[in-house]
C-alpha cells in the first residue's frame, strides 16, 4: 500500500494550517450534465446586472482615456528602475452625464488603467513593487479587500490577510522569482506565505530578452486574482523597437483595454459578494468600460492609427467588428490589418474585416492584438466597435446585428467604443505600408540571440479541461474546473519539461465553455485544433467516471491509501477532422483558445529560465476555482 502523499496541500493542512485542504464532493455524475448534449457541461454562471439605469444621453459623451506613460526613478547602469505602488483611489468610470458617482478602485500609481511601462527589448527594468493598499482613499486603516472575499475559495482561508498582491509580468520572460508566483504574494504589513515554494522578492527584474510586444502586468494572488484585476489592478507593458516610430505613433497609437464592470447605484464596483452558498463560476459585467472609462468615443482624424487591443475582463470573450452607424453596416468599414499578437509581430499582414483573411477579431482573456487601421476615406464617419459574442462563450462565429439567432448576444456588451472621423487632418501621414514595417522589423528581430537553440524532446503530454463538483463546507458545493483533474497543491501534477527544449501539449476540452490557456514563461505555437465526439453521444459516462475519481482522489489526499487511476479521456472519444489554426492564431502565443468538443495541440518552447511556474484557465474564476497547476522547467 502507498504511503500517505507528502504533497505541500496536505503540510498545509497538517502544518501552518495556512490553506486547508479542498475536499471534492460526490454527486450523483450519470445524467449531471445531460442538459447539454454538446458537451459534458457548463457550470452555474453569473451575469450581473448593475444598479443603474443607462440611457442613451449617457453613452459616448465622454472621451476615451489614453493611459499615461510611467516614468522611470532611475536609467543608471542601463536599468530602468521603477517604484511603483498599488493604491486605493477614486475615479470617474461612470460617464459624466450621471453626475458625481466616483468609484472606488485599486491601481497602480494611482489610476485605472495603470500608466503603462515602455522598454526595450534586451535593456533590463527593475520594478520595486508597493503594496500599500492598507489604507482607503480617505487614508484611513483598512484591513479588508474592497470587495468581498469568499474564503472558501482556495489560497483565501484560515488566517490570510484578505488583501495580499503579487504582480506578473504577462508575456514576460522573468525567473521564478520575478515571475510572479501565485504563492508568493505580500500584504500591505509585509506579511507572505513561508511556505510558497518560491520566495517572495519585492523588486522584480524583467531582463526583456525577448521581442517587441504587447505585453501587460496584473495581479496573481492565489485565491483573490478576479477580485484584484476586477478593482483596476492592470496596466500595459510595452516592449519597443525604434522602428516602430514609421508605423502611426505618438497620438495616432493608442492603448485600448477592453473590459467589463457591473455598478452599484452610488458608482462603486458590483461584485457577488461571496457569502451565499455558491461561488460564481463565471463573471460578467453588462457595462463596457474601455481603458477605465464607461461607453467612451474616440475621434480621430482621417488617417492610420494603431491600436493595441487587450482583452482584459474577467471572463469574457470578444468577437469585434467595426460596424458603420450611418450606413448600418459591417462591410462600408476600413479593414484591420493586424500586424501583431501576444507575443511579438507577425511575418506577413492578417487582414480582419470583411474581404479579409479573418472576418473578425476573436481575443479571449489576455489575448492582445496589434492593428492599424486605416481612416483616410471615411472622413465624417461613424463606427461601434461591435462586439458579437454570447455570455458563456463557446467557440460560437461573430453574430451581427439582426441575426435571427442572436438569442445569445448581451447585448449590453454589444457596442463598445464608439470612433469618429470628425477631426481635422492635422498633418501629412508619414507612417509606412504595414507589410513593409514587418519586413523591417523582421530583419531587425533576426539579430537577436536572446535564445538558444531548442531541441524537440519528442514529449507530448495531454491534460484534461474538466468541470466537476467541489465540496468547500459541509453541504456547501461549488461548481468548480480543474486542469487535469488535479488540484494546485498536488505533486504529482506538476510537470517537469527541460530547459530550452519543445514538448506538445494536447488540451482536451470536455466542458461546455471555452477556456483562454496560458501558460507563464514561455511561447506556445498552435499546431492544429482537432474535434471529437463523445462515443455515448452526451459525455455522460465520462462525466460519472470523472467525478467518481474526483471524490477518490479527495480521499486519497486526505487519508493516504492507494492513489486511484486517473480516466483516459481518450477511451470515451472519437477523434474527428483536424483544422489548421487561423493566421492571426498561430504563432507568438502565450494565451490559447480551447473550444468544447476539441482537443487543441500546442509546441511549447521551454526557453529563459529554470524554475516552477504556472499554467492556468484567464478566466479569472476558474483560475481561483483550481484550475490552475504549477509546472517545473529542470535545467
């Protein structure tokens, strides 16, 4: 017989007593989720309606904000060193008309979205990272989160502060250390968690050995990450190359964070407050709120611009069009012409948009993209950027206005910025054609060396995306996801690739929502996505099968005994035909979409550093649900 494990979540429970062990309910699994015939399931999800009446007079009459530029404390040594704290602050999200309704909110240096860091690529910043989020805008003592913690919720129970932070770097490639460990996090009096496996380290150093991107920072905590993005904790970190001054830059670039928010009826942040008996497996706000501000215009001039679009909400995904509001149109609009994603450019020009290559631009949580548009003949226009996803998202294509199947659509959500072509030409547009920009910078990114050669290992691993039942107290159930049918404190689940060599990851998805994938460190290509039908037509038996080893698995963790056999997914299934990603969803990911009934393969670059990362779901409550597991790079 095994012995007990030796995992860190049973020391925790035994030991510091700091993180009690989750503990999976049973239920009865045949026929849970038979509603849904697609798919194994969805779970129990919230759309939360604010306590405001919107109307008409109240959207686009405020102008989109364009986040600030941080400045630097110090550039001695060919280090950008930064000091920067998380504050508790107000300011108005709301739009003006609705009068004075500040709301209050966390953010870095003082505002929402956070001023954004610029770099270079190969020239080091250090960030001293504050959390002073201890006392309130009014200066006054606090020592609980501005929204509501559930701590039932792993990571947020027995004796943590309520309000701890640690900072990553998404995209970054960073040490352990640097990276910003979900474990690894501080509280306003200095308090950490002794038993993270990697250390906390105020300063952080991001050596930006990598390429020009679109990157951003965000909070981490283990337990409290949807809280503490959801308050403002976000902000853009961009990585520059001189050449980018021949694309549209200065004012004609611009940063555009895309989010979600619900308000309470004085202007604050409506959140489920976490008290009643179940966890909000899912988020969405029903008001558009874009680089901080709710329904914002933007008026440009009839010329090139360049937007860096980031999906930044909790739990939604977008799927956006320009649609021409006087002609009531998605085809009289300029064409995208996307020259960038997460990571870095792309070889060749992605035209979304209608005759394009891709006709819409599908960013899930985190995902970023890098687009000039062109406004020179549509000079007095107007244009929605239009947003055609249902809440859950699930692999649906863009619905447009009208569709007599649209009963999916929030159509809260549906317009999210409106733009403008009504100012005046103010000079000659010297910017240069966007496929001859990536031809340049393309030469310039081929004299990097900021990576060794990477040796296929010949290794694939697959991992199950998973839905089940999660007992929290006793009679208190959550509906909760998972990585692999594991949870985050278990050693067995934690993989271990080499250094500077490529394994394929399969992610199978047997739920019903679509789930954004990323993985901290390192770079992903999408090699192809790959359907699959359940062989008892539901994903039924699959389903029992799954929670049976869930519940054993628990008992396993908290009694010892014999580990059960962890189900192969792929005895319950028939492999279909296999797609090739889209242009603009190929290559310089760190954030994947994985569709229901789908297994997507990915190649993964172990590259940067040793050291124990994570790999998790961005949707922010999944994430915090366990769905989210460390991983090792070994030298």
């Amino acid at each position: 017989m095994d012995e007990k494990p030796t995992n860190r979540e049973t020391v925790r429970a035994e030991g510091s007593g700091i993180l009690r062990r989750t503990v999976l309910k049973g239920a009865v699994a045949v026929g849970l989720f038979s509603t849904v015939p697609w798919s194994v399931g969805r779970v129990r999800a919230q759309a939360t309606d604010s306590d405001l009446n919107f109307t008409e007079d109240d959207k686009w009459v405020d102008p989109l904000p364009r986040p600030g530029v941080m400045d630097p404390v110090s550039k001695k040594g060919g280090v950008d060193y930064y000091e920067i704290s998380m504050t508790e602050f107000q300011q108005q999200v709301l739009p003006s008309t609705m009068g004075n309704k500040p709301t209050t909110l966390w953010g870095y240096g003082g505002t929402y979205p956070a001023a954004t860091i610029e770099a270079r690529p190969d020239r080091p910043v250090k960030v001293k990272w504050m959390n002073e989020l201890g006392t309130d805008w009014n200066d006054i003592p606090r020592n609980t989160h501005l929204l509501s913690v559930d701590k039932r919720v792993h990571g947020a129970d027995h004796g943590v502060p309520e309000i701890r932070t640690v900072v990553h770097l998404h995209g970054g490639v960073a040490a352990e250390e640097d990276d910003g460990y979900s474990e690894a996090w501080v509280s306003p009096d200095g308090t950490t968690y002794p038993d993270s496996p990697v250390p906390y380290k105020q300063i952080k150093e991001y050596p930006n050995r990598q390429e020009p991107g679109t990157l951003w920072y965000h909070d981490h905590a283990l337990g409290i990450t949807r809280l503490n993005v959801y308050a403002g904790l976000a902000g853009f970190y961009l990585l520059r190359e001189r050449v980018e001054n021949s694309l549209p830059t200065g004012e004609y670039e611009i940063p555009i964070l895309l989010q979600d928010r619900s308000f309470e009826a004085d202007g604050s942040l409506l959140y489920p407050d976490g008290t009643g008996d179940e966890f909000e497996a899912e988020f969405w706000g029903d008001v558009p709120v874009v680089n901080g501000k709710a329904y914002p215009y933007l008026e440009v001039e009839p010329r090139k611009y360049r937007f860096r679009f980031l999906n930044g909400s909790n739990g939604r995904t977008f799927n956006l069009k320009f649609y021409n509001v006087g002609e009531a149109s998605y085809d009289d609009v300029p064409v995208m012409e996307q020259i960038g994603v997460d990571l870095g450019f792309l070889d060749d020009v992605v035209t979304v948009g209608p005759g394009g290559m891709v006709p819409s631009l599908l960013l899930s949580g985190a995902e970023r993209a890098d687009v000039v548009v062109d406004f020179s003949d549509f000079e007095g226009e107007e244009f929605f950027v239009d947003n055609g996803t249902g809440i859950p998202y699930a692999g649906e294509e863009f619905v447009p206005r009208g569709d007599p199947d649209n009963t999916g659509i929030d159509v809260d959500m549906r317009e999210m910025l409106k733009i403008k072509v009504t100012k005046p030409l103010s000079a000659p547009d010297d910017s240069i054609p966007s496929d001859r920009f990536l031809k340049l910078i393309g030469r310039t990114i081929d004299r990097y060396d900021f990576e060794p050669p990477v040796t296929d290992s010949g290794v694939t691993r697959t991992f199950t995306l998973d839905s089940a039942v999660l007992e929290v107290e006793e009679d208190i159930e959550y509906d909760s996801h998972f990585l692999d049918l594991s949870l985050w404190s278990d050693e067995d689940a934690v993989v271990d690739p080499k250094l500077n060599t490529s394994e394929t990851w399969e992610f199978v998805n047997t739920t019903g929502d679509s789930h954004p994938i990323h993985l901290h460190l390192v770079d992903m290509e999408v090699l192809e996505r790959q359907a699959f039908t359940w062989d008892d037509g539901t994903g039924d038996e699959y389903a029992g099968v799954a929670q049976v080893y869930i519940d054993e698995y628990a008992e396993y963790l908290e009694n010892g005994g014999i580990k059960p056999e962890k189900p192969d997914v792929k005895t319950y299934i028939t492999m279909g035909d296999t797609t090739l990603p889209t242009p603009n969803n190929a290559v310089k990911k760190d954030t994947v979409l994985v569709n229901p009934n789908e297994m997507l393969r990915v190649k993964v670059d172990f590259t940067g550093f040793a050291g124990r990362f994570a790999w998790h779901c961005h949707i922010l409550e999944h994430e915090d649900q366990e769905m989210m597991l460390p991983y090792e790079v070994v030298e």
